[in-house]
C-alpha cells in the first residue's frame, strides 16, 4: 500500500501524461483513477490497500488468477536464459515447444502455429492467409478477395480486423482505412431480427448466410466468427448446432471458416477452444487472451496443413507469408504460455469449473428475475447481463444513459470490478475463481443494478438511471 501522497501524484502524473483506450478522457480528467497495484488469485488491490474481486479476468485475460507460482517461477525461469530473439531466421526452444502443444490442444487438423502479438494481430494474420492461400491454391481463384461476418461482431482494432467488425462506433470513423466486407445478421435470440423464437425459428438466422454463400462464394475468401459467444457484441451466444451448421456451408461453397477465439479460447465456455463443443475445426483459428493466463501479450493464428503447403515453393516464386512482428514468438511469453498449459493439466481446470458453471447459472437466476434485466446470456464463465428501461417491450436504456457504466462503478463500490459492453453488464471471472467469490460476485452484481434501476426505499440512496 502506497501512502495517500503518492497515490495522489501518481493520479496527477496518469491525468496529465495518459491516453487510456476506449475512454473519454474529458471525463476521466475530472475523476480520480482507481489504480491497481497488487493481485493475488481472483483479487486485486489498489495503491490504497483497497481489495477488489477481479470480475472481467483483467478484460478477459486471466485464467488461473494473479500471482500463480507456477507461471511466475516460468518468468523467472526464463528471464536467467534469454528475455527475447527473433524468429526470423532463428527459433526459440519456448516457441517450438508451445507450437507443439498448441496444436495437440487444438480442434484436429489445425497443424501450424504463426506467432503474432495480440489478439487483433492473430485476426489479420488468418485474414492475410486467407487472401494469399486462394492466389497461389488456385491463380483462378484470385477472385476470393472479400470477407463474410457477422453484424455487431468485433474481432480487433487493426485495418483488416477493424473491416470485419459490425460496430459502427469502432470502425465507421476509419471508413477510409477499411477494405469491403460482406456482413450476415448474428444470432441474437433475444432480439431476433427476424422476430422468430428459438427453436421454433429453425435458425433461420443461417438463412441469410446460406444465401450469400450461394450467391457470392466465388468472391469470398473466408468466413470470419467468434464460436458461440460474440463476445464484444455484449456477449451474444448462439443457439446450439449453429457453429456446426457454418462449418458444413464454408465447406459446401468452398469459403474458408476463420474461427476468431480470441475471447472464447482457453476455457472460457467450458472447453479448452468453443469449436470443441460442436467438434467443428475451422481452416483458421487465432487466439490471444489467455494464452499466456493473462501474463504478457502473445498471440497465435493456427491453420490448417493444406494452408500451410500452399505457401511452399521455390524462392523466387514469392509464395512466403511476407507478415511478421518484431516481438513474434517472445521466448518470455511462450515461456508462460507453456505453464498456462501446464496448469490446465495439473489442476485439472477444465474439469473442476464444470460444477462453477453450473453454480454460476444457478445464481444468476435472481438477476435475471430483476425488473430491468432483460436477458441474461451465459456460456461457461462469459455472462452478459443486458439492461432494459423496460421489461415488457424490451426498450433499451438510451446509451447516454450509461446504465451499465453506473452499475459498474456501483459495483466497484461494494469490492468489485466490472467493464460493461454498452448496458450489457459482463461477467466473466478468472476460471480458478472459488465457488465463494463467485457467489459474492454474483450477489454484488444483483445490488448494484438493483441499486442503479430500481427505485429508491424512503430515505435511500439516490439512482443514477431512472426507469
């Protein structure tokens, strides 16, 4: 714990010096930042000594909690050998061994790992293969130089990623940096765009994809989703079958299927990659995240070997996969990706958080009973919590009303962290979370948006959201 002084200038140096992401600084200048200095498992604890209940994993990146010995000791392990060398024209034992174990996780068939940075990196990298596979599988293929995705998804914040992204507030102000992409209408059961209901719609949300299959395959490269979960989207799951059933129109109309796992990877719904659940493998699969259980950034994109050998030739026919980052393969962070995947196994993680998924479930059954919850969305540990001014019709809170913003910093009150999507409320622990953390979690979740909605008891607090 730092004493009141320096936290006060560290504050001042951060209001002066910093550009956070996705905030408006304007706003953030006149608040006093919470500043994180310490974790330990699924907590955290500001300058203050103030201890919060980590309720997004660090946006999602953290699996087995903070300050895991095992991950730790593989940091310092590493740092006595070397901290970082390229892999350009050179290779790393850190960085062959994790490639290896990758591909023994991953659904079968994806056989190469390409390293890259971070989660919007690993979605470029499949996009730049997909172009490329097509030009030098087929020269008459050349044609196959768009993109079929999902409205409302979010798969990164690069050129390629960003043109593949369905959220207007993130790419439309890049307009001139994007290239052209087809989009299809998501799986969004609660708010059907086509005001069916499940299972009595038959999925006809696949209706429109099939259709632009059909009638544009011979243009389109790839078919990029997140498996289950849009997560950004304000964590959107798909009806059951739905992932399967976009595996077998990408093979019928020979279209890549690029599997964004970014957010769903590493245990997240419940198995180790959300493909597995409906045994589908994707031609593509980048992931990030928890690769490394929240430690340092890395990023992967896997393929399959018939990609791969499509980049095979002699030199000067410039079949290679001219892409690369200066920090490709940090030996640092595969170091501490290869004991995430040893902790997966040790402690048998995927197989104990079976009875905390069905836990969680059990109690977000008085959230979703609130009189301004509207749904609640949950695979494994990604929940979305979507706020509604009114139950009935399914009227959402305008967004200046930041409903979720406000039962954020509510929650933050009473010990834990959150970072809403919009007045979609996310909770999404690190997997080793207890069983007792999760249920104060998901208790301090109902008061603070009953505490934000509703209204207030004679003499109580006062709402920041009026119903």
């Amino acid at each position: 714990m730092m004493p009141s002084s320096d936290t006060k200038q560290l504050a001042d140096w951060d209001r002066r010096y910093l550009w956070h992401p996705f905030t408006q600084m304007q706003e953030w200048e006149q608040e006093t930042p919470l500043i994180i200095e310490r974790g330990r498992g699924a907590w955290l604890s500001d300058t203050q000594g103030r201890k919060y209940l980590d309720g997004v994993s660090s946006i999602w990146v953290n699996v087995h909690g903070h300050r895991h010995p095992t991950l730790d000791r593989a940091i310092r392990t590493q740092l006595g050998k070397v901290a970082h060398s390229t892999l350009l024209g050179l290779s790393s034992p850190p960085a062959i061994a994790l490639a290896r174990a990758l591909v023994k996780l991953a659904p079968c068939g994806l056989t190469r790992v390409f390293y890259s940075d971070d989660g919007s990196t690993a979605v470029e990298v499949a996009l730049k293969m997909a172009l490329q596979y097509w030009r030098q599988r087929d020269p008459k293929a050349g044609s196959k130089r768009t993109f079929l995705h999902l409205q409302l998804s979010y798969h990164g914040d690069t050129a390629g990623a960003m043109s593949i992204g369905g959220i207007g507030l993130f790419r439309d102000r890049f307009a001139p940096l994007l290239v052209p992409t087809i989009a299809a209408e998501p799986p969004y059961c609660y708010r059907c765009p086509f005001q069916k209901t499940y299972p009595s719609c038959r999925m006809a949300c696949l209706d429109p994809v099939e259709s632009l299959l059909k009638r544009r395959h011979r243009e389109i490269a790839g078919l990029v989703i997140e498996p289950l979960v849009q997560a950004a989207s304000g964590m959107l799951t798909a009806p059951p079958g739905y992932l399967a059933r976009i595996r077998a129109l990408c093979t019928k109309y020979e279209v890549l299927l690029i599997a964004d796992e970014v957010a769903t990877g590493f245990g997240r719904t419940g198995r180790m990659f959300a493909c597995q659940h409906e045994r589908v493998t994707p031609d593509l699969m980048a992931v990030s995240k928890g690769l490394t259980g929240g430690y340092l950034p890395l990023g992967a994109t896997l393929a399959t070997e018939d990609i791969y050998r499509a980049f095979l030739g002699q030199y000067g026919e410039w079949k290679t996969f001219f892409h690369g980052h200066s920090y490709t393969g940090n030996p640092l962070a595969c170091a501490v990706a290869l004991a995430n995947l040893e902790v997966f196994r040790t402690e048998r993680t995927l197989a104990r958080m079976q009875g905390k998924i069905r836990t969680l479930r059990r109690l977000l059954k008085p959230v979703a009973r609130l009189a301004h919850v509207g749904d609640v969305r949950q695979r494994g540990f990604m929940v979305g919590i979507e706020l509604v001014k009114n139950r009935a019709t399914k009227e959402p809170y305008p967004l200046t009303e930041r409903a979720g913003h406000w039962v954020a910093m509510e929650a933050r009150r009473r010990g834990l962290l959150l970072r809403p999507l919009g007045n979609v409320v996310v909770l999404m622990p690190p997997l080793a979370v207890t069983m007792t953390e999760l249920s104060r979690m998901a208790a301090i979740v109902r008061a603070a948006i009953r505490t934000i909605t509703e209204p207030p008891a004679p003499g109580g607090r006062r709402r920041r959201v009026r119903p």
